[in-house]
C-alpha cells in the first residue's frame, strides 16, 4: 500500500480550511486551451491526489458542467482525500457572452446541479465565479449561507471581487477564499485585492499562476499562439515581444536556480505571504509533477525581491481580458 505524500499546506480564512499550496485548476480538462480527453483527465486527477495535492478547483461554466462531472468521475473512492472548489454564477447567452446571475435563487439552483454532477453530497469551497452588478452581493452571499447551515457547502468563495465587495460579503458571512488571476505578468489587481484579504484574514487563490502558459516558457514566437489565447491582449501581436522579453528574464533566473520558469514563477507567487495558494492547470502529468516541484524551491528576499523587480507590476502589455472580459473583473 502506497502512502500520499503530505504536500504544504496552507489555510484558507480562519475557520479551518487547509489546502496544498499547489492545486490543480481543472477549466483546461474541458477544452478551453485544445481538446482534452476524459480518460487521460480523469488519471490525471488521480495522479494528482496520489501525488499530495488536494486542492481541485472547477466551475459549473467549465464546458457547461461537463468538467464537474469529470472531476466526480475521477473522485470516485478518494472524495475523502481532497478540497473540492467549485463556481457558480456565469450563464449562457447563445450568440451572446456569457451573462452573470447572482440571485438568491439561482444560488440554490446551481449549487443542487453542482452537487448532482459531482457525485457529491458537500462542496467544500463554494464560489461566486463573477459579480452580478445587478444583485447586491449581500443577497447572493446570504443565499450562499443557507448552503452552508444546511450541510451542502463548507466554506464560501469569491472570484474576481473588488475590496469594497469582498468586505461587503465578508460581513454577512466569513469568506474563505478569494480567487482571482495572479501572476508575474498580471500583478495590479490582485495586489490591491491583497491588501483587503490580508486585513480580513481570507485566504488568496491566485488563478492561472503562470501567466495562461507564458510564463512557462514554452511560448517562444507569435506563431505559436493559438486557440483560446489568440483573444487574449497579452498575447495579441503587438504586445507579444514585450511580454516574451519579460518572461526571458524569469528564464535566465530559473537557469541560475536549476529550475524551470515555471517553478521560480509559482515560488515567487508562493514567497508573497503564506495566505497564497496557486492553481495552475494542466492537462498533462508531467507538467503536474514539475508545477508541484516548485514547493522544493527556495527563494532568499533578495531572489523574491530580484524577480519582482525583473517584472514590474505594470510592465505586461495588454490586458488580461478583451475587453467585454475586463467588464465583469476587480467589479
């Protein structure tokens, strides 16, 4: 019989909610960066659990429900072994964007169909995936309470929530976590949010850690670019040189430290206070295993200070949305 590693863990709030430093982001299960096989995601979960990390995090608009129900499949025997994070609050406008809803009601709806496509009874960290400008946050995070006095959610959760909102739900109910992008490249936002969180004593889950693959290094030319991140600015041709200069310096850094760029990136994110925790996402084991190699490298202050300053919060070019994106982020 094998024995899981116990991976660092680090708490999310105050209520007792712990969580491997390094988690697995599941959105690219359900083909939002190419096509994803079933099979191959469901082994990679399980690989993931049998290598310590117990931090899984999906959302009801990652291919419209059908990631949690590959994350129920693959939890199958091991429910018992992880945090289970999961969104509510994106709905489908066919021909349209996609729309928000925040109502008390929906909350309830959602998290039923949730539960339902997981196979389980509980999700342990329950998020509101956007804003709705239209509910006032304290209405939908009410609604989220009741899913938590009746048994269904353990710990609440918001995406991509200003300061002034976070506070906002924090006074109606205790949130646990907020979640929103953090990485080298995009810095602004979540270090405002920070600041809030921090006084709060919520716990930081910083998605899409390395920069939706550039900060991995493997993105070397425009050419390379396609899919989902061909909309993205950061990686429109008129900023694609700049941002690839700053991710060769994180290049030359990691080369110094024997590492990859990928594991100096989640290390710094990691060394800017023991609140943050980092989902990156992969559909491959291998880039699991190096993501999770990243916990084994040290950084002094003056390394975390250097990298910081080799990117500048503000150097990226671009946004980190298209615009109708920036719309329903830091609102």
């Amino acid at each position: 019989m094998t024995t899981t590693p116990i991976l660092q863990h680090r708490a999310l709030g105050n209520g007792g909610l712990s969580v491997s430093a390094i988690g697995l982001g599941c959105m690219s299960l359900s083909g939002i960066y190419g096509a994803a096989d079933d099979a191959v995601s469901e082994d990679l979960i399980r690989h993931a659990i049998d290598t310590g990390v117990d931090h899984l995090d999906s959302s009801d608009m990652y291919g419209w429900g059908h990631n949690e129900q590959v994350l129920g499949r693959a939890l199958k025997g091991r429910r018992d072994k992880v945090t289970i994070a999961t969104k509510f609050g994106q709905i489908q406008r066919p021909g349209q964007p996609n729309g928000v809803n925040g109502r008390p009601e929906y909350v309830i709806e959602a998290c039923e169909a949730s539960l339902k496509r997981l196979g389980i009874d509980t999700i342990d960290l329950y998020y509101q995936h956007r804003v709705d400008p239209a509910v006032p946050v304290e209405d939908t995070v009410g609604a989220m309470a009741k899913l938590v006095t009746q048994g269904k959610v353990r710990f609440l959760g918001l995406s991509e929530a200003a300061p002034d909102r976070i506070r906002r739900a924090h006074a109606v109910h205790p949130i646990a976590a907020v979640q929103t992008e953090y990485s080298l490249l995009y810095r602004e936002e979540a270090e405002e949010t920070r600041k809030t969180t921090t006084e709060l004593g919520i716990g930081f889950v910083a998605y899409s850690p390395l920069g939706r693959g550039f900060l991995t290094g493997t993105i070397k030319s425009f050419a390379e670019i396609d899919g989902r991140r061909s909309v993205h600015p950061r990686f429109q041709e008129q900023n694609f040189a700049q941002n690839r200069a700053l991710v060769a310096k994180i290049e030359a850094i990691a080369a110094e430290k024997a590492c990859t760029p990928s594991q100096v990136t989640l290390a710094w994110l990691l060394a800017q206070g023991p609140d943050v925790v980092a989902i990156p996402g992969t559909r491959r084991a291998e880039r699991l295993d190096e993501n999770v190699g990243a916990l084994a490298v040290t950084l002094t202050a003056a390394d975390v200070a250097r990298i910081s300053a080799a990117v500048p919060a503000g150097a990226a070019a671009g946004t980190r949305y298209p615009a109708g994106g920036m719309a329903g982020v830091f609102i």
